[in-house]
C-alpha cells in the first residue's frame, strides 16, 4: 500500500506539472526512493514508465492545442518542450503523425452515423468511407455524436437515414454469417497494437489481460493493456469483450458487464468463427 500511495502521488504529480517536463529524479526523490527503485515501482504498478507517461501526458495537451489552429511553436513552449523539433519528434515517436498532420487530423472526412436497433439494445454506428470507425452501445435519449466529433475534430457528421443505417446493425449483430467489415480507427501506437491483437482472438475463446500484454509483447504491462482494451471505440467488432481478469473473473467492461455476458454467450452459442472477421 506505500508502494501504491507513492505511485499514486506521482502519478498525480506528473498530471499537475506536465509542463515543467519533471525529471525520474526529482520523481523519484518525491517519492522517497532511489531513481532504479522508483522506476521499477512505478513500472510495475502503472503499467508504463514514468518518462512513457510523462510522454503521454504531453502528447495529449499537444494535441488538444494543435486542434485549436496554435502554431507548432507555440504548442511546443506551452507543454514544456523546448522547440518544434522535440514536438514534432515526440508526435513522431508516440502518436505516428507529425504536429502538423495532427492540427488537420479528420479534416475532409465524412462520418455517417445512426442509431439503430440491436439484440442487446440500441446501438450507435458511425462510418467513414473507409470502414466502420464507432459501434457503441447507448441509452435512450443519449446521443453519442458530440463525443465522436471531439475525437474526430474537423471531420463533417451527417445523420444517415435508416434505410440506410438499419443494415449497419445487422451485419454486425445478426445471427447469420457476416460478412467481413472494414474499420477504420483512430488511436496511438500502442493502442492500435492492442486492438489488432484483440481481433486476432477467436470467437468464443477468451484470454486475460496478462496473456494479451505478452501478444502485443509487453509482458508486466497489464494495465496499460487494459487501458487501451477500455479505450476500444468498436464495440463487438474490436472483441475487447472476449478479456478477462486473470483466474477468470468477469472484469470490468465499457458498455456494462452484462453486455459483455450476452456477447461472449452468443458466440459460445454459435459455435463458430462468427461468420466473419473485421479488418483494420
């Protein structure tokens, strides 16, 4: 438990002072502890070094700012780096897209979207020309649109019409054969290395997040894992449903755990592949 308050406070520590760029050892010396010892802690414990979460951290305040238009440099002093040329690297090295690429990140992509009817509820479904990119599970009355927008910003929304968008459901959620579906998906590196070993996963079969750490070869790095498999905008299509906590308990799941019963009791029914795979 002092291991988990000190890594705790870090944690919180780095999220406050981001742009100051805190070194591992004034970090660790907060903590209390040597730099080695601090850096093994926190890895074990979070999942991902402090200088990777550090990293992340400053690589989603970039982003924020460079979505607003600010020019590179500006962008660079704000979150601490010294100039454009350690902004642009670090985009480079955790997010595959230059400064620039992100600012116009979605911009002249169409999304076509729709609420539509499923066996285990209304579902939200959302398309570029390229694939399916949101499958998310909703309530009545909730409208999933703002939240695709901020994480698609610069991309035009259009509602489809229902003779259009009913389908949609039924090839994902229908009992028959489906077809394969494209996806198209927006996320970091390592987030999409998670996702594309998640749809490697057989239908009806299931793992636990420290065999997929280990498939995305990151053994110790269950709950960074679990923090991309939380992060799955493509719900059925991207199986995150199909992990569990290790020694088989349920976990936790983003659309809600019986959901998450219903769709591996489905596939355990069919006794199949699932009549199709989903590409990426």
């Amino acid at each position: 438990m002092d291991d988990y308050a000190r890594i705790e406070a870090a944690l919180l520590r780095i999220e406050r002072d981001a742009r100051r760029q805190p070194s591992l050892e004034e970090l660790a010396a907060s903590a209390g502890l040597s730099p080695a010892h601090f850096q093994r802690v926190f890895t074990r414990w979070a999942g991902i070094s402090p200088k990777r979460f550090l990293q992340a951290v400053t690589v989603g305040r970039a982003r924020e700012l460079l979505r607003r238009s600010r020019s590179v440099l500006d962008v660079a002093l704000d979150v601490g780096l010294s100039g454009p040329g350690r902004l642009h690297d670090l985009t480079v090295t955790c997010e595959a897209m230059t400064p620039g690429q992100i600012g116009r990140l979605a911009d002249g992509v169409t999304i076509r979207h729709a609420i539509v009817p499923s066996p285990l509820g209304p579902v939200f479904v959302a398309r570029t020309d390229r694939g399916v990119c949101a499958v998310e599970f909703v309530a009545s009355g909730e409208d999933p649109a703002p939240g695709l927008q901020r994480h698609w910003p610069g991309a035009a929304l259009v509602a489809a019409a229902d003779d259009e968008a009913v389908p949609w459901g039924a090839a994902i959620f229908g009992n028959g054969p489906r077809p394969p579906l494209a996806l198209h998906l927006r996320g970091t590196n390592f987030q999409i290395q998670v996702w594309r070993a998640l749809l490697r996963i057989p239908s009806g079969r299931i793992v636990d997040y420290g065999a997929l750490a280990e498939a995305v070869g990151r053994p110790g790095a269950a709950r960074a894992v679990g923090a991309a498999v939380g992060a799955n905008p493509v719900a059925a299509l991207v199986p995150c449903h199909r992990v569990l906590r290790r020694h088989g308990q349920l976990g936790g799941y983003r659309w809600g755990t019986g959901r998450k019963l219903a769709l591996l009791g489905r596939e355990l029914a069919r006794g199949s592949d699932g009549g199709g795979a989903s590409r990426s």
